[in-house]
C-alpha cells in the first residue's frame, strides 16, 4: 500500500493497489479506492479502514461509513467525508 495517507486496512483479503497513489494529494480528496487480486472480491462489510495522520494517529470521521464495491469485487471505493 502506498504510504501516503496511511490507510489502515483490517482485512480478511489484503489489497494489492490503492488509487490516488502519489505520494502527495490535494486536501479536496473523496475517494479511495482500494484493489483486491481475489476472484472472490472483498466484502463491504469487512473492511475496518482508518484514515491515519503523519504522526499515525486516526483521524476521526474522515472516511464516510459506506464503502462501494465494484460490480467484480475486486474494488472497494471508501468515500471521505467532505
């Protein structure tokens, strides 16, 4: 995973890609997206996904509490909360 915005993922299936993926992005971000290589795709329900700061702390209330599968599986977008 990129370290950009430190996203903490608890996941059964562990993610191989996550977009944006530079290495800094505009404060105007909403979404994240999350790439899985299973066949089986993760689901939204299993994701425990935290925003963390330089200092790795949570930053509370940043992601919205709705993740966005793609219609495979194999994305999950997570959307920040503007």
């Amino acid at each position: 995973m990129s370290p950009w915005l430190g996203v903490a993922a608890a996941l059964a299936a562990h993610p191989v890609g996550i977009s944006p993926s530079a290495a800094v992005v505009p404060e105007n971000l909403l979404r994240i997206e999350l790439e899985f290589d299973g066949v089986d795709g993760v689901a939204p329900d299993a994701v425990d996904a935290r925003l963390l700061d330089d200092d790795g702390a949570v930053i509370d209330g940043a992601l919205l509490d709705l993740a966005l599968p793609s219609a495979d599986g194999r994305r999950l977008t997570l959307l920040m909360h503007p």
